[in-house]
C-alpha cells in the first residue's frame, strides 16, 4: 500500500513587521490587551507588491530546497487560501507558472482557516490511490487586506504568510488520519462577504449608468465580521469532539504524541486544545506571538520553524488541527 509522508516544509514572511505598539497608533488599544486576551504580539503585513502566489511561491520554494526535489518532479499543486490573487485563474496555477513547473493538477481549496489541513487531505488521497507521486500543498494568506483597520475587534489579529510542504509516495506511513468537518449554520459568527456577489450586487446596474461608478464600488471593499467570544466557545467544543475522535480511532494516548502543531488563531484556544489532548505546552509549537492568525497558512508556518530549529525530529508523531470559518473544522495526524 502506498502512503503519503511530508519530506520538504517551507515558509515566507513579509518582512515588514507590525506590532502592538504600531496598533496602539491606530485603534483604541494596548499590548497588554492584545497579549492578554490573544497572546498576539506582533504580525507581517505584505508589502504592495506582494501576493498569495508571490508568498506561496517563495514558501514552495524552500520546501523544495530542503528535500532536494526539482519543480518539474511535483505532479500536483493543491494552495488553500482565502484571498487569492484572482478569482481564476487558480492561485496554483500561478504558483505552477512561477515554479516552471510542466503541466501538472493545479487548483484551490477555501476551507478559509481549515484549508490546508482540508489540502493535505485532498493530496493524501490523490498520492494513496497512486495518481501522483509528489504534491505541493500550500497554505498562503494575504489577511491584512481583508480587516478593516480601523476595527480594533478584528484589526489586531490577522497577519499575511505562506506554508508550504512537499508530500512524496511512500511505503512507510506519513499522514495516518484526517478528520474534517463542516457545518454551514455557523456562517454568520466568521465571514467574508464577496463584493461581485454578495449584498452590493443590487446597486451595480444603477452604478453602471454613472461616469464615475468605480469609484463607489471602490468604496464597498467588505472585511471580515466575527463574533469572537461565538467563535471561541464553538472552536473549543467543536475541537474538542475531533480530539475524541482521533482517539478513539487510534487508541491514542497523549505521550504518543510528540508535537502539537495547531492552527495559530488564539493562545487561549490552543491552551485549551493541549488540554483536551492531554499535552503539556512544552510540546506545543506555538507562534501565535510572532505571527499571528495567518489562517490556512499558520499550521505550515509553525511546522516549517519547528522543523528548522530542530524541535521536530523525524519519525516523530505530529497532530494537526484547526478550526475556521464555515464553519470548517479539521485535524491530521502525521509521522513526521
């Protein structure tokens, strides 16, 4: 039998860093505040010339360059993001054209804050059934321009980033389980409106008819909405029911796992999740504080510095998880 394994992992920051003291200047405020109720203490925000597929394809080229595997050997591109450069072509297509990389499957997944784990799922499945043999999966947010600046509940939270791991055919286990999950009856707590599509569509027509209508429609660039303390009670609960389900799947006992590598949304949320499983914050990768929610890209990212600075050893076994809007929920259990 075949099966996928993680052999390369890859991360980009912009290099602009925003921390509290530059929020304190534009919102009402503190770092104190911030800390105490995300653990949050500074972000990158993306220069203006920088994209979803620019980020992801510095991520994927660094995944690349440490598994010593060329761009022409990938044979699939899965990127999971939120705020991509177009709405088609695929960020992955771009990500493939950046890369050289010859005709390949290339597309997007929106599973918004659970996407790549939902992508490493999706690739999992493409190399089991023996359709590829290398994979790029991706995980790149521009989440900076999608918050209102000006909204101190949400402003605060968000950062920009990419992740990126190579997945290769193996005859050893890599990624042992995947567990995902959705429930549409929580859209209102987490969102996003589409612009082309959502509310404002009714004032286009009228629009249309003026000289100047793009500077209106410029005007109605929509943001994120959350209900935070919904989103928190449901993420913990929902969290909690997955962690129950891998266990009983595996028979999984807490020393078994090495590391927890959770979506980096919360310091309160990611307590709370060691919790449920048992783990001791020693063996949580936690890069909350540095980088913020980066959404689909904050499992990669956070993995990629554990791997770098040696924490992450291999053979050792890694639990994914997430939670986002949709909602979505999801987890992977991996052998490193």
């Amino acid at each position: 039998m075949k099966y996928s394994r993680i052999i390369g992992t890859g991360g980009y920051l912009p290099p602009t860093i925003f921390t509290n003291a530059d929020w304190e200047k534009r919102v009402d405020t503190s770092d104190a505040w911030i800390v105490e109720r995300t653990g949050i203490k500074s972000r990158h925000i993306a220069g203006p010339n920088e994209t979803a597929s620019s980020m992801a394809t510095q991520a994927a080229i660094s995944a690349l360059e440490q598994c010593n595997l060329l761009a022409k050997d990938i044979q699939l591109i899965i990127v999971a993001t939120g705020s991509p450069d177009k709405i088609f072509p695929a960020t992955a297509c771009l990500v493939q054209k950046n890369l050289s990389v010859p005709t390949c499957i290339a597309f997007d997944i929106q599973a918004a804050c659970s996407g790549f784990i939902y992508a490493l799922s999706i690739a999992d499945q493409y190399i089991k059934n023996g359709a590829v043999q290398n994979a790029l999966v991706i995980g790149s947010e521009l989440m900076s321009r999608l918050i209102d600046w000006t909204d101190r509940n949400t402003c605060i939270l968000f950062g920009d980033g990419a992740g990126a791991v190579v997945l290769q055919a193996s005859n050893e286990p890599g990624i042992l389980s995947t567990h995902l999950y959705a429930d549409g009856k929580y859209d209102d707590v987490l969102y996003l409106d589409n612009m082309q599509l959502g509310d404002h569509v009714d004032v286009i027509p009228s629009l249309q008819k003026s000289e100047n209508f793009n500077t209106p429609l410029e005007n109605m660039q929509p943001f994120i909405q959350m209900q935070g303390q919904k989103v928190f009670k449901v993420a913990v609960a929902k969290l909690g029911e997955l962690i129950k389900d891998v266990q009983k799947q595996h028979q999984l006992k807490p020393e078994q796992i090495d590391w927890l590598v959770p979506h980096q949304a919360n310091i309160r949320i990611i307590k709370a999740t060691a919790d449920k499983l048992g783990i001791p914050m020693e063996k949580v990768v936690c890069t909350v504080d540095t980088h913020s929610n980066t959404s689909s890209a904050s499992i990669p990212l956070a993995l990629d510095v554990a791997v770098r600075d040696g924490r992450i050893q291999k053979g050792q076994t890694l639990f994914f998880e997430a939670i986002g809007g949709g909602l979505t929920w999801g987890s992977a259990l991996v052998r490193f």
